[in-house]
C-alpha cells in the first residue's frame, strides 16, 4: 500500500463527525472510505486519504483549497478536508448514488446509443468549461476514465475521484492518470511533456470512442472508428478524430467549440429522425412536466433572473429542466455569446444548455404541445411582462404561477392593479415574488393583498450560483412532492379548469 496506507480503520471517527463504515479500494495513490456523517444521521459520505505531498510550504493544501471553491452539478463535491499531524490529509467527499461507466458496461453490458453518448459528451464540455473558463486561472482535469464516470437515476453524470491541476504548462504524467490510465491518457501525457486544455479535450474524445465501442475498443489502438462501426455517421467520426488528434495544436482550441459541433451534430441527427413518431398530444397519460410560468408585474422587476434562478436550482435537484424564453426577447442569445465568451453575434442553434438546464430560445418554432412531450421534470416559462405577453394564456394555466414585482413604494400601484385584475377573473394561485425584499415589506404586501401568497426572494446577484438561501426559497416555490402529483394540474391543459 506504500504511501497510501490508511490511517483510518473501521467505526475510527474523523473531525467527531464522520464515522468510517468500510474502506472501498485505493486509487491514484489514495484510500477510499465509506463513512457516515454522524450529525446527518443516515447520509453517507466518501473520504479520501494520502499523504500530503510537500514541495513548499506555501503550496500545502494548494489542491485542496481548489476543490472546497468548486462547485458544478457535475463534478462530485467536497464537503469538508482535515489534515492531520502526520502527513496525511482526508478530504470529505459526497457519496454519489449510481453506477459507474465501467460497471454499467463490464457487468451489465448495457448498450450506449449515439444519443446517450453525445448528451454525456455535452454534459463533460460543460464541466471543462466551468474549469477552464471559469475559474481565476485554467484548471486541468487530467483524469477521464469510465470507471469515474458515475450516472445517476436520471442520468446525469457525476465525475468522482479526481484531482485538479492549476495549468502551468506540465504535469509529473504518474500524478495525472489513475491506474490503468493509460488507455485514457493523452500523448503528451505519456509523454511527460507538456500539457493543456486540450489535453482534457483529448480525454474526452477517448471516453467518446471507448463508449461508442460499448466498451470493447480503445483509442490507443489507433483503429478507425469507421473500420468497426461503418454505420456510424461521418460528421460524428470527424468530431471525433479531431478530438484525438496526436497534435494538441490541431484539436479544438476549447471545451465551447466542442459543445458547439456537438450540438450542430445533434440537431442534423434529430432532423433525420423527423419521420420518427410525432409529439404526443395533451393527455394525461403522456405528459408529466410540472409547467412553472414567471412572470413580472412590469419590465425590469427581474423575471427572467428569477427564472434562471429556479431552473438553475432544480436542476442541481438532479431534475430534467428546460427554460423556455416565452418573451420574444432574445436575450438568451446574449446570455449564450457571454457563457461561450464570444462577441455578441446570431448563434445557429435555437437552445442552449448550461448547467443541467436546456435553454431554449424566443426564435424556437415550439408549440406547448412539442415542449411536453420532451419529457422534462419541469418546464420554466420565462413570460415576462404579464400585460403584454403573447404567452398570457399559457401563463394562465400553468401548474405554478408567479409573479415577480418591486418592493419600491412607486410600484406598488403595479402589483396592487394586477392583484385586482387577477381577483375580478376569479385567478388567485399566484404567488408574489419580491427581490430583496424585508419581512416588514412582505407583511405591508400581505395587508394589501391578503389572498395572494407573497415571498422575498433573497439577493442572489448570480442567478446561476446557488446558496442555502436560494434552495429554501426555491422549495417553498416548487414543493417537490408536487413532482408525484401532476395529474390534476394537467386538466388546465386539456381545457377541464
């Protein structure tokens, strides 16, 4: 066990709170514990311990410290990290429920179709962006192998045991690769050379080829995808192959370019399946998505940050979510060109996604009827002004209702007007949202419109961020067992209110 032998032993407690329950295996030079979170009762955790490494005294607990600010639906998060007198440290991991790549594979043999590979594909581009773009300086993933792959019930993915590497150009290749990582490991790893973002590109495309195989091929052997799989398309081949190209400079530049081909690839392959079933009708039996409408009293009150803000929190729920822009707008567009970080320009495709939530654009020729039967957990329709909205009536007969206005003392005469409105057409199932707005402004609402629920929204300048805050609210807007429930809000679409 060398320099990984575990310090912890069955029912030792770390920090008095997490109480190991068995050690799981070792990987890339670290011991796995299963533990269990004493003051959660019943929430089980990972811990991981190795030595600490110690080049300089101002660089201990360098990996560390970048793993506790991450934050991505994707990546497995840490929770706590304690070292300890002699050496070692242990990072507190969540427990991820689900099975891994490799398993789902080697033990189930399951079988991953082209549009399972490309949604997992596209979920992996946006964890390389979050890294290499949205932190104060690039970090490298380095790590990218089936076995920490985890897919959960409603098959999202969660990458599990890895380990960050600010980009400064190389990477001692021993510390980059779990074992047997060289299957999954680029050249210029293998190497010793030096390393980039797109060194992770070419992961990427390594766990692409390898699934596409169902598991049987690896890149390394250097065979044309075409030469085992001929019925595969050429322009997913293509993507591919750029993907792993020998030469970093020849592969794409970044993880947005990737997404980008990948969905101009995906939207060419859903237009060749046109001829497939067309989109169910509105029944009960076949709809299931929780419709959420957020509208604003005005312009500018913020209804589209609280729609962001609640679609972006259900989906770190782990729920299927799409924000629809039912406002003719066409900010979504802007907000696409500022993630991608290109100069604001006409983007080809009608939707976008980021961070587990499928953005779809005002210039989208969806009806209600197509954007049901996608089977989403919940649709957020971003109305905008409610007055003069051309998608009043949908609004109208959405599961959950909000209305979003200002707590200022000048606009009170907004919400107090729709508030008699609503009453006179019998509509009372609004829930008024107020940003930033204090308990002695909520209760002066509520004496003004005693039937009409209202809720601060806490301030969150970053709609896609979350916080303890935003998730409490967020539930008390959207209560989840409503998820099971949907039956009786579905006769509002067939007409039956």
């Amino acid at each position: 066990m060398n320099d990984c032998t575990p310090r912890l032993h069955i029912a030792d407690r770390l920090g008095n709170r997490y109480q190991v329950v068995s050690i799981l295996g070792f990987v890339n030079r670290a011991v796995l514990y299963l533990a269990e979170d004493l003051k959660l009762k019943q929430k089980r955790c990972m811990i991981r311990g190795r030595k600490r490494e110690l080049p300089a005294e101002n660089q201990v607990g360098a990996e560390e410290e970048r793993l506790l600010r991450l934050s991505h639906p994707y990546l497995q998060q840490v929770k706590d990290y304690y070292p300890d007198e002699c050496g070692s440290s242990y990072m507190v991991l969540e427990y991820t429920k689900g099975e891994s790549i490799t398993y789902e594979l080697e033990h189930r043999g399951q079988h991953w179709p082209i549009a399972r590979v490309i949604k997992l594909a596209l979920q992996l581009c946006e964890v390389l962006h979050y890294l290499h773009c949205e932190q104060s300086e690039p970090i490298l993933l380095l790590s990218l192998q089936p076995s920490q792959l985890i897919m959960d019930e409603y098959d999202h993915v969660r990458i599990n045991h890895y380990g960050l590497i600010p980009n400064r150009g190389a990477a001692d290749s021993a510390s980059t690769m779990l074992p047997g990582g060289r299957f999954f490991a680029a050249p210029e790893q293998v190497a010793g050379g030096s390393v980039s973002e797109r060194t992770d590109l070419y992961l990427l495309g390594l766990v692409m080829y390898y699934l596409l195989s169902n598991g049987k091929r690896y890149a390394v052997e250097r065979i044309a995808l075409q030469e085992w799989n001929p019925d595969l398309p050429i322009e997913l081949t293509h993507l591919i192959h750029k993907l792993l190209e020998p030469s970093p400079d020849r592969r794409y530049s970044n993880a947005s370019e990737v997404k980008h081909a990948l969905h101009v690839f995906a939207s060419r392959l859903q237009q060749t399946q046109e001829r497939s079933p067309k989109p169910l009708p509105y029944t009960e039996a076949a709809v299931s998505s929780v419709v959420i409408a957020v509208a604003g009293t005005a312009r500018g009150v913020g209804s589209s940050h609280t729609s962001i803000m609640i679609a972006q929190e259900l989906a770190r729920k782990k729920h299927t979510v799409a924000l629809f822009e039912a406002n003719g707008t066409r900010d979504y567009e802007k907000i696409e060109c500022v993630y991608e970080d290109v100069a604001y320009k006409t983007m080809d495709l009608d939707q976008f996604h980021i961070r587990g939530v499928d953005y779809i654009k005002s210039n989208a020729k969806l009806s209600m009827s197509e954007l049901l039967s996608r089977g989403y957990d919940y649709i957020v329709l971003d109305v905008g002004e409610l007055r003069s909205s051309s998608y009043y009536k949908n609004a109208m007969k959405a599961h959950i209702p909000i209305i979003v206005g200002s707590g200022s003392v000048w606009n009170l005469p907004d919400i107090i007007d729709f508030y008699h409105n609503q009453m006179k057409a019998g509509y009372s199932r609004w829930t008024l949202c107020i940003p930033f707005a204090s308990r002695q402004a909520v209760c002066d609402m509520m004496q003004h419109m005693p039937d009409l629920c209202t809720v601060a929204l806490p301030y969150q300048p970053d709609p896609f961020a979350g916080s303890e805050e935003v998730s409490r609210v967020v539930s008390e807007l959207v209560p989840i067992e409503n998820r099971n429930a949907t039956g009786s809000w579905l006769r509002r679409w067939l007409g039956k209110r």
